[in-house]
C-alpha cells in the first residue's frame, strides 16, 4: 500500500522512519506483521546507501573469516571499538548477504559462479562483494523498494518527514509528522508505541559532503530532543576522493579505485600517500583524507589517477565514477580526477543495544543514524551497508517478539506552527560545519561553531533548521569537548591520542547544551574533562 496518508492513524502498526537500507530490510524482516514506512523522498532517492559505491564487507572466500574481519575493524576504530559488537556482526554477514540475494540482490560473480570480492583500504583481505563494481547501493536499494512495494503488510508513505518524537512517562508515544519541504502544511499526529528511526546520517550538514540532502541529522535530531542518550557524536568520516567538479552532493569516486590500484598524486604529478602511511592510497581514510586536505591545504591540489591502473577499461569496471566524470568533462581513462575530502559517513548517531534499542522505551535506531559501536572513531570501509542489514534484522527479531502496548492519546499534544528555512542560515551552517567541525579541527573554531549553532537552535523559526542546529550542535560540543585526536576527529591543538581518553562518548542533548552555554560566558575554551563513559 502506498500514500494511504487520510488513514495513516494505524496506530497497532510498527512505525519505521526512513527508506535506506535498514528502514527497508527491517520492515521485509517484520513481514508479515503490519508495519508503516515513512520515507521523506521517494524510495531510492533520498537514501544514502544508495549511493553507496564499495559495497558490503563479508567474509565469504574460503581463506578469510569473520575473525579477521573483526580484527581489521577493531585495528582502524581508534581503540573505540566494541570488540563483541565487531564481531557478532561479522558472523552475521554471510547470512545477511544470502538474504539480499533471495531479494534479487544481483552481486557479482567470478567466473566459477561464486560470489566475487574486492580489496578496499585497511582490509586484509578480499572480502567487499560489490553489483558492476561501483553500483552496489543503488542495486541492493532498487531491489529492496521492489520487494518493500509488493509485501502487503507494509504501508508506505512517501513524500513526509518526522520531524518530533513524541514520548509519555519516558516511553515511546508517537511521531509529529509533515509533509517534506512544506512547512505551511498542517502536521499529523502519528500514535506509535513502537518507531524504529532508520533516518540516516548528518553529511548534508557539510557544505562538501557525498551525502544527500535528507541526511541532515533530522533523526539524531528528535531522539536527542525526547532524551534519548547519543554516543560518540565527534567522530565523522570524511571520504577522501569525492569529485570536485562544483555539484552539491558532490559525486563519490569509490575507494574500490584505489583498491585496483588507482593512485593519489598531486598537481605536480607526484604520489604523496606513501610518505606518510606504509598501505599508502590504502591507508585508512582519516589518515587520507588528511593527507589529501594537506595537499589542497598547500596549493598543489589533490587527484585520483586511474590512467596506468585501469585507462580503457575504467568505464566498464566502474560505470558510475565514469559517468559523473564525463558528465563534469573528464575522460578518468586519459585524465586524473580532481578530488577533496567531503563529509561521508558518522560514526556516532543514536546510542543502542545489540538488539537496535535505544534508551528510550519502544525506540529502535538502524543504520547511519545509529551508534552501535562497531565502528568506533573510524568506520572500515565497506562496514556501514553490513551494519544497516545485521541490525535491522536484529530489530525485526527484537520486536517480533513483543506484543504492541495501547496506543497513546495524541488530542493534547501541541502542533506548532513551522517557518520557512532560512537559506542563509542553513547556508552558514554548513560552513561553519567544513570549516570548524571539518577533516582538522581547533578549540577556538569549535567554540565558536558551538556558539552559533546554539543560538540557532534557539533562534530558528524552522522546525527542519532547528533540527538541523540541534544535529550540528551534538557534533561541535563533543568534539569540543574530546581534547586529544582519535580517528577521523583530528584537533590541530590536540594532536596526540590521550590513552585515558580510549572511550565511547555518551552524551544528551541537555549536556551539550551546558557546554555551549558555558563556552557562551567565557569564550575561552574552559578546561573541563571531556564527557565520556
């Protein structure tokens, strides 16, 4: 069923928000229980793994195991990783990718029929399976809206976005809803006793980043506001190779390149990876991301040189990268790619269980906007697709077991008026977001990136700007608040780990609110202890 919007109040319904990868395997897993999808955009384009060009991580060859899986994440994750966490979801690869495959996933084969892996960066092995080299995302999603539109039991609703979650006595009641981009629209009132958020990540809150618009932090946003506890907000990844050629997301060049052999030089034509990592171009991406904006930072500019490694056969292994490059009047297979670091993947999100919940009663979180602590302070390549669909089952499992309580009463609760988005707020924000909270951060930037992003917060007339201020201000206050550098969040002030500091952040909303607050009386940087747990 789709757009059924005049009876949405099914409130015996499961509620999942968003329609990535792990809003949509979770709600084919809870099939055939009634289940409504919420997704902002239509489904498969608003979502971030459908984007996604590596692929997913598994240990499918023979020679590799779902150990040494686990090990290659633990040894990138800044000595953060939840070693159990790593490796349960590694175990639970395998079967997730044959469930992808009953859904029509169509991944590449050798030319034995098996399964075909690839080699990305910091993996040990060949183990990221891949659809036509960089189509991966948009393949596993296509497949997956397929299967969603055609299982009776779910109940899709395109085109709204969540923008409250609403709680009673500490528990789960409901969700305020409005139509997407719309913000005289009346809001409707959704009584859910049980919402799963699958609502992505906080790139688009960048000014360069490869995410769509949607994954501006709106998730992150309302759990934080009904009390929900978040966990390592600091840490973002920034991809080092997304394509320079002015768009807004800017097109992803596939660390897979890199992974057949495609090489980082700059304008003078000179390889630079390889002094400052002994894997080079395979580096972990903190690491290269750094190096590439070291590069740019100095005025020689950064490329991906795919000419000696792939050249002809460039647009038939990685049709994507090719045609975005064309598109932007780049031959890859005679030229090299200009590229940045762009704002990719967060690591911190939503704090939950081993089974998706949260610290709110009948909230669940999947996917990007989650924080399970498998990744750490940087997210091994390839990791985030195989999180989304390991979790979501998990939630599926979770909640299949559970009878639904009796819905709450909406009639009472406020339904405020929204104000149109200032565009040039959202426009500061996310400069303020590259320039302060960006790939190398300092006290005195983030102060003030904590600063604005308070009192815009306070200030918005926009419920989605608000949102937005409330995302920023959780990533700026912990980063602010972690003195040292750990994997992909890197203080210029800071610039050595802190052994003592080899912790998860657990943080609210209320306590990065104190933090601007204080920052707010004394603009010099105070020198409390950061908030970890």
């Amino acid at each position: 069923m789709t757009n059924n919007i005049n009876t949405l109040p099914r409130s015996g319904d499961v509620v999942i928000v968003g329609g990535g990868l792990a809003g949509l395997f979770c709600a084919l897993k809870l099939a055939p229980r009634p289940v409504t999808l919420i997704s902002a955009a239509p489904l498969g384009q608003g979502a971030s793994s459908a984007w996604a060009q590596g692929g997913i991580a598994a240990a499918m060859a023979e020679s590799d195991t779902p150990e040494a899986h686990a090990a290659d994440t633990v040894a990138v994750g800044g000595s953060i990783v939840d070693e159990a966490v790593a490796l349960g979801i590694a175990r639970e690869a395998a079967p997730r990718i044959h469930d992808l495959l009953a859904y029509g996933v169509p991944f590449d084969r050798d030319l034995e029929g098996r399964l075909a892996v690839g080699r990305e960066a910091a993996h040990s092995a060949r183990r990221i399976v891949h659809v036509r080299g960089d189509g991966a995302g948009a393949a596993i999603i296509a497949a997956l809206s397929e299967a969603v539109r055609r299982t009776p039991s779910i109940r899709l609703i395109e085109g709204f976005v969540a923008e409250a979650l609403l709680t009673e006595d500490g528990a789960v009641a409901g969700l305020r809803l409005r139509e997407a981009g719309d913000a005289a629209a009346q809001p409707i009132l959704l009584a859910a006793r049980m919402v799963v958020l699958a609502t992505g990540g906080i790139g688009h809150l960048y000014a360069v980043t490869t995410n769509p618009r949607e994954a501006s932090g709106s998730g992150l946003a309302i759990a934080a506001r009904a009390g929900a506890v978040i966990a390592d907000p600091e840490f973002v990844q920034f991809h080092p190779t997304a394509i320079m050629v002015g768009r807004d997301p800017a097109p992803l060049a596939t660390e897979a390149l890199r992974g057949e052999g495609a090489t980082l030089i700059n304008g003078r034509g000179e390889r630079f990876m390889a002094a400052r990592h002994p894997l080079a171009e395979l580096a972990p991406r903190d690491i290269v991301a750094r190096g590439v904006f070291a590069e740019i930072s100095a005025g020689r500019g950064a490329f991906l040189d795919a000419r000696q490694a792939l050249g002809a056969r460039f647009a038939d292994r990685f049709p994507s990268v090719h045609a975005s490059c064309i598109a932007a009047g780049i031959d890859p297979a005679t030229q090299a790619i200009p590229i940045a670091p762009a704002a990719h993947y967060h690591m911190g999100g939503i704090a939950v269980d081993d089974r998706g919940r949260s610290s709110i009663d009948g909230l669940w979180a999947g996917g990007e906007v989650s924080s399970t602590g498998a990744h750490g302070a940087n997210r091994l390549a390839s990791n985030s697709l195989l999180e989304a669909v390991v979790y979501a089952a998990r939630i599926a499992d979770d909640i299949a077991g559970r009878t639904t309580p009796s819905p709450a009463r909406l009639a009472d609760v406020p339904t405020p008026r929204d104000g149109a988005p200032d565009a040039a707020a959202v426009k500061r924000l996310r400069m303020l977001m590259s320039t302060h909270v960006g790939v190398i951060r300092n006290g005195d930037g983030l102060a003030d990136a904590v600063r604005s992003f308070a009192a815009l917060e306070r200030e918005a007339t926009s419920i989605a700007v608000r949102n937005m201020a409330t995302a920023a201000l959780l990533v700026a206050a912990s980063a602010w608040n972690r003195r040292e550098s750990r994997g992909a969040h890197f203080r210029s002030d800071h610039a050595a780990d802190v052994p003592p500091l080899a912790q998860r952040t657990m943080t609210t909303l209320a306590a990065v609110r104190e933090i601007a607050d204080s920052l707010s009386e004394r603009p010099t940087p105070r020198t409390a202890q950061p908030m970890i747990a």
